[in-house]
C-alpha cells in the first residue's frame, strides 16, 4: 500500500538515516500521529525520478539506524505508557518460572526454580493484568467507543479513519492482539476491511534448532513483511525461547499453548488437565503472548467423524485433543473450561485463533462433516468470547481444491458472525511436496481475496522439515504476493498505487527503482545482473531477456515519440507523422553490432 | 492423471529398463493401441505397498533406457508411416536455406548457400506439405468424421474415448498440433475437456545462449512435464537451432515467425512486408514447426488505444506490428493477407496461435479496449482460419489482477466459439520480479479452472533476464501445479488419484512413495535429507517437522488402531476402548529421549 499523497511523513531522520537507507533503496520514516509518542513506521523508496514510495513496514527498530538494538536487552517498550495510562491494569508478582516450564526434567541437575530475570537478561519486569479481573482488551475499549492510541496507530497504518478500526473492532470484523504484557509491538491489525496480513510460524522443535536461530528467524521474517509470528517450539527452553523472541519482537507473537502442556506431561496426552493447561495459558499470557490458538472445537462426539478420512487429523493439537477425549471418553477439556478461559484471556488481552484442529489434510478430505461440524462449534465459541470482551478470530484449511475454497469463507463469515478468518493456505493440491508455498500460495490469494484476514504462510520444507533462513523468505515473500494480489482484487484503496510506481519505473527502464520497489530487492537485482552485470545495463533501455533489438517497451516509446503522447495526438497526426517516419529512415530501434 | 485401471501398460520393458527406473522412482512403460507402432508413453510409479501408479509422460524417449538417443541423430519419427499412409501429402525439393536464415548477413564470408544437411547432421530429409494444396490438418480429418492414429494416441493419453478426441478437435475447441514435417512428436491435445497443458518457452537471445544449451533446455523442460516448448530465439543461428530443437524434440514446437522475419531485414520494423514474412513461415514450416504466433490482430485503428496505457505494447510481435502499421500508416500486412497465411499452415498442418500483440503489460492496464478490441479481431481471425481446417487456438494476457480474470475467459469463449484459450499467466501483481512465476502461477491456476487449455509458463527471470536450467524446472514444476490444480477444480476423471496416491503414502509414512509421486521427487528427497539425512528417516512414523512426540497422524493412525477403523467401529467401541486405552496406560506415542 502507497500512501504517497495522504500523509507526509515527519522528517525525522537525520543524514546518517537517509545515508543508510540509500544503500538498501529505502529509508525508514515516521508519520506521526496526534502525539509525539505516535509514530508510525512506514518504508520510504526514494526513486532516480525524484518521487517516493510510502510502503506499509514491519520490520521493526531494526531497519532504523537510529536506534541501537540490542537482542539481549529487547525493543524498547513502544506501548507501556499507553497501557500504564489506561489506569485498568496492575502490575503482580507472577506466576515463578519453573524448571519444566523449558522442558527440564524436575530430576534434572539444571533444575530449580529460577525467574524471568534468569530467563531474559534484559530489563526486569513484573507480569501486568486488568486490575480485578476487568477485561483489559480493545474490543472492551471499542465497544465502549473509546479511540486507543493502538486503534489510531493501525489507522494511521492502514490509511483510514481512527473511526473505521474503532467500528471494526467493536463488531467483532477485526482483531488487534496486543497482550498488556508485550508492550514492545507496533500495533497492527487483522480483518477483512484492511490490508490482509501474513503470519510466519517459526520453532524449534525436538530434533533440532536454538534459541539464537528462533530470534534471528523472527527478525528475518518481520523484515520481509511478516505481519505476525507464531512461535511454534515444541522442544527444550520452550519458556526461554519465547521470552526472548517476545522482547525482541516488533509484531504480535502467537503460540499454541497446548504444545507446551504436554510437554509438561512428558507427552502423554491422556495425562494433560485443565488445571496444567490453565497454568501453562496464564505463564504465557504473562511473558506478553499476543494471541493463542486454542482447539477447543474439536469435540468428543466429532472425532469419529474423522475415522473414514485419508489423512486423519492433521492438527498436531487437534490429535492431542482427540487422543485427550478418546482416552477419557470425556468432553474436551478447553471446550469444558471455555469460559473460565476467557475470563483469564481478557485480563491481559490475549486474543483467541480458535484453531481448526480438524481440517483437512488432504484433497479428499476437503470440507467434510468434520471440519464443518467443528467449524460450527467455533462460531458457538465466537460467541461466548465475545461476551467475555476477548478478541477472537478463526482458523482455516488445510488442504481444499480451488472449487471448494469458496464454501470455506462463505461458510465462516456467515457461523462466526464475520469474526476474521485466518487459514494455512490452503493447498490446492498434494502433487509437490518441496512446492507447498506455491500450491498453497494460490489457494491462500484467492480466500484472502474472498475475505481471508490474515494467511498463515507455507514454506517448501511444508511436509517434508523445518524451515530455514531461506525457506522463511520464500515462504513470507509468497505469501505477501498472495496478500498483495488480494489488496488488489478486493480493490484496496492505494493497493494498486505500488503495482503502478513499479510498472512506471519498468516502463521508464528506471532499473534501480524497480529492483527497490520489488517485494525482494536483493533477488531482483541478482536475477538481472546475473545475465547483464555491468552498471551501464542499469540504465540501458532494453535487458537480457530479448536484447535491443526487440524490447517492446522501447518499441512503445518510440511510437509515442514519434507520434505524439496521448491517443487524441496520435489519431490526429497519425497519417501526417507516418509520412514523415518513413522518409527519415528512421529505425524504431538500433540494431546491435553484427 | 492415473489410469491404474483403465489400461495395463503392456510389459514391453526388460530387466534393464526396470532397474534404470527404480533408482529414480519410476520407470517408463507404453500403452498400446489398435496398431503396434501405436504405443503411448507412460510413467508408471512403483509404490512399496505393491501398488503402481500411472502418471501422463511427456519426456520423451530420453527417458525410455531401452532407446538409444543420440542430439546429432534427432528421435525416431514416429508418426512417418502415419502421414505418408494417408496419401495426402508429398515431398518436395522445399526452399532452400539461405545464410540470412541464420542470421547471416549476404556479406558475410560465413555466406553462401546451405541446406539442412549442413544445418543439422542427422537424417538427410526433404519437406513434405498437402498434396495440391489440400489442408492436411487434424481439423480436416476430424471434420470429415476420421479418427487419425494421432487422434487415438491422444485418447489413450487422455483417458477418454478417440471419438471424444475427434469432437473437440472438429469443434475447434482442442487443437492437436502435429506438422507433417515433424513427425518425431508424441501427440498431445490442448483443449478444455482435457488434462491442463503447460508451455515452456526457450530460445537464444542476441545477448546470450547457444544451440546446444537450447536443446538441452528443451529436453530439461519436458523433463519435468512441460507439453510444448516454444522456440523464441532472437539471434545468430535462428534457423539451425531451430532445426537441432525440432528434430531432438518429443512435444510440439511454437515459434513467434516474425521474429526471425524481422532479422531478415535487420531489425527494420517498416522494410518487413508480407513476402519477407510469408516466406519465413513457409521455411519454418518445412523444418516442422507444430504451432505459430500470428499477430494478425494487432490493426492500424487499435494501435492509438495504447496511447494512455502505463506500458503501452509489451507484447514484442505487437509491437513490432503496430510499429509497421504506423510507419506505413497501413493496415497489418498479417490481418491482410490472412487468407493467403490459412493456405500456407493448412498444407503443412500448423497450428495458429492467435497472438495476444495488444496484452496488458501491467495491472493498471489489464481488460482495457486495446486487448479486448484486439480480441474481437481473433474472434474474426478464428472463423476464417476454420473455414481454412487450420487448427486455431488464442493467445491471453499477460498482467491481470484476479478480480478480472474471469472475464478475460468468459469473453475469449464466447468471442472466439470456444477455441482453446492459452494464456502467459496473468500475473496478479506487478510488485513480485524474481517471483513472477508465483504472481503468475497464482493467476494460471485460476484461469485454467475456468477453461483455458494450455498455460503459457513464466520463470523466475521473467522481466529480468534469461532463464537458466534452473529457471526453466522451477517454471514448469509451477506451472504443473497450476494445471493439475485447475484438473482437480474441473474434476477431471481420474485427476485426483495422484493426490489420493501421494496423500495414501503420507499418512502411512511411506517416505520413498511420497517423494516419487512428487512432482519434482529430487528436490522433496533432498529437502527431508537435510534435517534427517538418515536411512532410517526414511522409515520413521514422523518427520522433523514435529518430531516423534507431536507427529498429528501418528497420533491419528494410534487412534484408529486403538479404536478401531470405521466409523462406525469407532461410535461403537469408543466408550469401552476408552476404559482400556486408560487402563493400559498406554501412550499414543513415544516420548523422545531426555
């Protein structure tokens, strides 16, 4: 999204600012909005023109040179005034961390009771919830008409009206997860109204990767344009781990915190309860987890539902749960308990992603009885969060061919009462293993553009192993694609803007503009050196791919030149200029030495 | 596609031929037909379960151990004794090759007259064409109620009955592109009621490339499943590039003749004429060429509507044609002799491609009055070509954004009486260079579900430079997933087994089935190598994507092996297995090592 012409960015940035972003193509700028400590970053693309790009950014203070960022002390903390200024939280002692909260055995010689201060070196803090167990959320503030400074950030943002995010979040159509407890986000928000979003999983797991590799894949994914985070960790220093990808985080992070549960008992499933699921949903919400996903749809009497499937139950949670229920022949326990749970997610702001721990993972079992019956449930449970004041969206498919995608929103948007979609692509097809953020790339454009909010990302290790730096990129800059393509096609205002600047500059053959205006510059650049790498290819009028003589770009100029600019001149002077052409022997192109 | 049941590959492999084929997961087998020399190319994937599947093959005999191939040599012509059988045709001395034909200038000291035996070493051959002129096409035949060996090949290959093959093409809603001169092609059909089919583009470029690395590009692409390559070359050595793909080549081949029509007269748009032209497709002809782009719909009135457009003409042959008209203030010398053009393809049996010169370059240009007057003109163009029996089918955008890319179909169809639709994409974004395969991909799949026949591919490079080896593969395995995706939304028969077959394998954690169903087995092979290298992974009832204790059809298999099986087994059982599931404190599955 451009917002060239609606707001001027403040000039906030000194030389050094804009000395550095020359060198990547873009500079991080601030508009600031009706206070100082309003400001909303945005990317700024200078081009050899002398206009400029505005660009949504969400990268975080890591693209800014003016602020040191140090992982071992954590973002600074944008929103604690804003929350503080509420006057409706209170700072407690917490919940103390515990040696099995990272997985450690409490026979361990690691073991002990250790506390926040030992599992993030950065600044101490003390865990914050709403004062009394008053719902602390901005669908409370929202539904009370109350602008949060957060609301006219994402406005800002988005390009809209305060009023517009207020609306939408009062009706249940948009989220803002923004824990009281992860004051370090820049707020942004989810639903069908506004641009959509990107979600990028990350995690170690128990056969490989570390803390390091998840904060570092974290930044890498938000620089990129991922919206939001889940920290998927299912192995060791799950705790840790967390900790210091929230402090280091500058988007909403998400968890599933059932992972962590069993974790807690050793992995078996029949020994989980709801008093060690509890636990484990208040230690999160205190560390700041923005939103949870929470499989409380899938239901005793649907697993059966699932028995003549070809792949079963795919959602790692949702075989947890089924295991859970079969084990006990007893109704699931998050189902159960789901009030109680939303009383302690709306002290702290945590926003519920019911999760489709049903959905389909395979073509064939696209939009059966089980996945619909469980979507049913969580348009119940939509319900009931939103009379507890807690945010709520849900989750989505799966595996679904392109003519079933449809139904799956429709259906959605009418059971949950418009609440915001999020879905994990879906893939169209199960042919291409090590392609699944393509076959799912074009499942997630379409549903986003149907009305999808925000698309969990696919990487091609999808299947098959844990992503990489690299699968992380490809698997964001897809999904932005798909995002984008979707802007586009629901007719975003501004959407379009950025698809013209670039189609401008390739018309123009402004190369530098287009590789900076590119969703991938770095790629971009790489790709058209790789054939034509000396500089004077930047500015040439023609590239490797048809060589001079048959750039029709430059064909299409010449005409223009030689016939004049507008359709008018060049229906008037056609016959006229034709002559003139002719007799010049002028040649609409040079031919290249022979 | 499988057709596990419908035919037996007839067991023409030896030992040797298996064995080749197990160390890449599949072998090549051949389906016979009413004849012996009819005998359709198959690849038949041996499952560990006993089972095989049997996919659609479009690699050639390179593929088959049991052919010896040789690139100096050039394949079998397979269809020979079919064409001469029909008694319609006759060789003829042809036209011959001139050192401007390759790019020579008269000039040259490399000059002087030449043939094809000096072009290509392999067989010595003359052209052979329609016995007095008579249309020698597939339309002819079909029209006349006749069903050609080609005709039954494509019907095997389908799955469907020769008559349904004969229909479609008599309608002119398939084409099956197969010049008399080019009987090395295994026939292939390209029309709505058939499998999706995928082009790949290849050829040198005045800047880069050489003969050798075009036909390895060829034969890498079809590879990998691409259905018809089209030749663009720009450069040196047009003609004898041409000649070495042609004869290496097991899929039909398209070329764009006005390009090399435009070397001819040194890249002088205004010096072309129709002889110049005619003559270049009569050369292209006789060497075989299976399919032209004709940009016969680019008029002298349509060429101002580009005047405001953001990327005015992108398409090189309609810029190169409206740079023509405009120099002679004419109208297109392509539109005014296209009676004489239908003579010429109708002898030799070439397919038009209707060339889409007026296509949007970008989104703000898309289904604007340039492309869809320039439509109305092919709609035109398409009547007169059957009144001719030439085989047409029609060139589509280009740069679309997905809310109008259905009436971009919708109108083809119905303008053009449900001619095959082919288009380049559309790419639903302008802001992904480097990615424009999935911008586009996205685009494909969506229009083919919808009805367009065959899918012009678009690599990595495109608008940045010439593909490379890995550019082509990683275009065509996108583009096979865009068509099979599309197969699976129309319902094709049989279509989804191979997802059902690939999804079978995932859930029972046959790791070697699921990466030789893959579209792409190599890369999926590799990309679970690189978290678990081991042997033993390969058997392993999980991945590292979540490892032993989270594996979700792990979980689920456990289920049903606790359970019981069916759904009904499970309703039934579930209260009193559930009793022994606790009792026996069993775990659904194996904590990990500490």
């Amino acid at each position: 999204m451009t917002n060239k012409d609606a707001r001027t960015p403040a000039s906030v940035q000194d030389e050094k600012s804009q000395e550095a972003g020359k060198s990547i193509g873009w500079h991080k700028a601030y508009v600031e909005g009706s206070r100082p400590d309003l400001r909303v970053p945005v990317r700024q693309v200078h081009l050899t023109n002398g206009k400029s790009v505005t660009l949504y950014d969400t990268s975080g203070p890591y693209t800014d040179p003016l602020v040191d960022t140090d992982v071992r002390r954590g973002l600074p903390p944008l929103r604690e005034n804003w929350i503080i200024a509420r006057g409706d939280t209170e700072e407690y002692a917490g919940r103390p961390v515990r040696p099995e909260d990272d997985g450690i055995k409490h026979t361990s010689p690691r073991g002990g009771l250790r506390n926040l201060d030992a599992v993030f070196p950065g600044r101490p803090r003390q865990p914050r919830r709403g004062r009394d167990g008053e719902a602390v959320t901005q669908l409370a503030y929202a539904r009370r008409g109350e602008i949060t400074p957060e609301m006219e950030y994402v406005a800002i943002r988005e390009n809209v009206a305060p009023e517009v995010v207020r609306e939408e979040i009062a009706a249940g159509r948009a989220v803002l997860p923004a824990n009281v407890n992860h004051p370090e986000i820049e707020p942004m928000i989810i639903g069908k109204r506004f641009l959509v979003k990107v979600n990028a999983n990350i995690g170690n797991s128990a056969v490989t990767s570390s803390i390091e590799e998840e904060v570092e894949k974290m930044t890498w994914a938000t620089r990129w344009g991922a919206d939001t985070v889940m920290d998927l960790s299912t192995g060791r220093n799950i705790h840790t781990t967390r900790e210091w990808v929230l402090r280091n985080s500058p988007v909403p992070i998400g968890t599933v915190p059932l992972y962590q549960a069993l974790e807690k008992v050793d992995g078996k499933a029949e020994e989980l309860t709801w008093e060690i699921y509890k636990d484990t949903v208040i230690e999160q919400a205190e560390q700041g987890v923005d939103y949870m996903t929470v499989h409380a749809g899938v239901r005793l009497p649907y697993v059966p539902l699932t028995a003549n499937r070809k792949t079963g139950i795919v959602s790692r949670g949702g075989s947890i749960m089924a295991a859970w229920c079969l084990a006990h022949h007893k109704e699931s326990f998050l189902y159960e308990n789901f009030e109680e749970l939303c009383e302690i997610l709306a002290a702290y702001d945590v926003t519920y992603s019911l999760g489709d721990g049903l959905r389909p993972g395979s073509i064939a079992d696209a939009n059966d009885e089980a996945q619909f019956a469980e979507l049913r449930t969580l348009g119940e449970l939509n319900r009931i969060a939103r009379r507890f004041n807690v945010q709520t969206m849900i989750e989505g498919p799966g595996h679904v061919p392109m003519h079933k995608i449809k139904e799956n929103i429709d259906l959605q948007q009418e059971i949950c009462d418009e609440a915001p979609f999020y879905t994990l692509g879906p893939l169209t097809t199960d042919i291409a293993p090590a392609y699944d953020h393509i076959t799912s790339g074009i499942g997630a454009a379409m549903i986003a553009w149907w009305g999808t909010a925000m698309l969990c990302y696919v990487t091609p290790k999808e299947h098959l192993g844990l992503p990489n730096r690299d699968d992380v990129k490809t698997g964001v800059i897809t999904y932005k694609i798909a995002a984008h393509a979707a802007d586009l096609a629901k007719g975003h205002p501004g959407a379009q803007e950025w698809d013209d600047a670039l189609s401008d500059a390739r018309f123009e053959f402004r190369w530098e503009d287009q590789f900076n205006l590119a969703l991938d510059p770095d790629t971009a650049r790489e790709f058209h050196d790789e054939t034509l790498p000396a500089e004077p290819a930047k500015t040439a009028h023609f590239c490797s791919m048809c060589g001079p003589k048959f750039c029709s770009m430059k064909i299409s100029q010449d005409i223009r030149r030689e016939h004049g600019g507008s359709r008018a001149e060049i229906e008037e002077g056609m016959a006229q200029k034709s002559k003139e052409f002719a007799a010049s022997g002028n040649r609409v192109y040079l031919p290249i030495a022979d």
